[in-house]
C-alpha cells in the first residue's frame, strides 16, 4: 500500500523554484533515499511534506488522505515525524525532557510519555547521556537525540535529514545499523536525505534524485548509480571531490 503519494508538487521562493513538479510515491515499510546536490531542493521537499512550508501547487497524499498544506503538528499527529538537519535545543531541557516533548504530541499523560522516552532511550542507547543538555553531547549523540525526538511522536513515516553529516567513518556504519533496526523494531516507512552514498546507498531499496528542483531519476541504488544524468548533476561531483581529497 502506498503511504505517501506526492503529485506535481511546486514550490518556489523569490526567484527560485526550489521543487519544480515533483511527483513520485513511497510504498508502506519502503526505505527511500533522497540525493542530490546542496540547494536541489531536499530539504524544501521534506518541509513541504511535513507542513512546514506550504506547496504552490501539487498534492501530497498520507495513506490516502490529502494533506497538502497541513501544518506541523498535525501531520506530527497524522504519523508524520522529521528530522532536521540542524538540531536545536528545547532551551534548558535534559536529554530525557527533549524526547518526553515528542510524546505529548499524542498524549498529556505524563507518566505514559515518560515510560515510552524511557523505552526510546534505551534502544538509542542514550542512557548514559539522559540527564545531559543536548548541547553537551558530542555530534554524534545529538544526531541520536534527534533521531530519538522525532520517533517520540510515534510516527509511520520517519524522515531523516542528513543525520550521518559529521560523524566519522565507524559512526556512520554505527548509524546505519542504527536506521534499519528502527525500521524494523517501529515498522517504520523511512524517508532519507543523505550526501554519504555509503549510508544511503546501502539502506535504501530505491532512490530519488534531485537536482535544481526537479527529479532527474528514480530507481534501485544501483540503477541510480549508473544513470548517466545523476553522475552528471551529482555522483561525478562527488568522486571528484573525493579524489581531490
Ligand atoms: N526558506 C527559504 N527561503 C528562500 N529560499 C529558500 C528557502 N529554503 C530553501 N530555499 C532555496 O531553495 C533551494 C533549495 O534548497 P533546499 O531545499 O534547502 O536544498 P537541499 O536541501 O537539496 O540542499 C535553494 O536555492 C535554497 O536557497
Ligand atoms: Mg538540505
């Protein structure tokens, strides 16, 4: 079944058509990379999907319902959960108060959202750090919060904004690891914006392309590494940065 279905989507800034006519779906449990380079329109995808910036034109369906300009907290509520790429503080909060926050998306009941942040925190092995302020924490273990957060609100579709930015080589493989294994414990359908191909490219069953607002490709990781286009727009930037070291 498909949860989410996006149709002719346009979103444009002054100037600037950052999603131009999007269209493309994303089937129940599917993990999904989105890739493309900085400034092809990822990251507005993502906040128009999940209400934080209203589409000009198009339509986004969530198991079938439109939801197309819905704001935050409700497609938060409707089982729709991101990251961001940037993760900022709460304030003065612990580690364990930021993941309670998630949970009173569904509930007001304290000690229900305590119990289920107790129960995200060990499975993001987060313990250690519960008490701590975000700030505190090494990059790595912000990305975990983040992540943890998001999966507090309990949603069907999970997206991640390139939570492997930053994080060493063994970090990545940890985050990796990390990704599938809520995808199976939550049964998540997970929607991820990546720039390390190692992580993307390894986790996803299929994968969008972006460049310059428009999608230039679809297709298994590896159907995608060989299209001529993206290597173009993307791939081919990359190995060279690669090999420039
Ligand atoms: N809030 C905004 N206001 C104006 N322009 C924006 C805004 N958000 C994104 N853009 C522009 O839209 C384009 C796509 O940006 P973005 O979606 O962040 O790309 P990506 O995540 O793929 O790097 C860029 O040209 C960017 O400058
Ligand atoms: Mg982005």
């Amino acid at each position: 079944m498909k949860i989410l279905q996006v149709n002719n989507l346009v979103k444009r800034f002054e100037g600037v058509v950052a999603n131009n006519n999007i269209t493309f779906s994303i089937e129940e449990n599917e993990i999904v990379g989105l890739i493309g380079p900085n400034g092809a329109g990822k990251t507005t995808l993502f906040n128009c999907i999940a209400g934080y910036h209203k589409p000009d034109k198009g339509k986004i369906f969530f198991n079938g319902k439109d939801i197309t300009g819905w704001p935050p907290y409700q497609t938060n509520v409707e089982g729709i959960a991101r990251t961001f790429q940037v993760i900022e503080s709460g304030g003065d909060m612990s580690v364990k108060e930021e993941i309670m926050v998630g949970g009173f998306c569904r509930t007001s009941n304290r000690y229900l959202a305590m119990k289920e942040a107790v129960e995200i925190i060990e499975f993001m092995k987060l313990q250690d750090v519960q008490d701590m302020k975000l700030t505190e924490l090494p990059v790595a273990q912000q990305k975990r919060v983040g992540l943890a957060r998001a999966l507090a609100t309990k949603p069907q579709l999970f997206m991640l904004d390139e939570v492997a930015a930053g994080l060493t080589p063994s970090e990545i493989e940890e985050m990796k690891e990390l990704i599938v294994n809520i995808q199976k414990k939550w049964n998540l359908t997970i929607f991820i914006i990546e720039h390390v191909m190692q992580l993307v490219m390894g986790i996803s069953a299929r994968v969008i392309v972006l460049d310059g607002g428009v999608k230039i490709a679809e297709g298994t990781p590896d159907e995608v590494a060989h299209n001529e286009e993206v290597i173009k727009a993307y791939l081919g930037e990359r190995y060279a940065k690669v090999r420039k070291g």
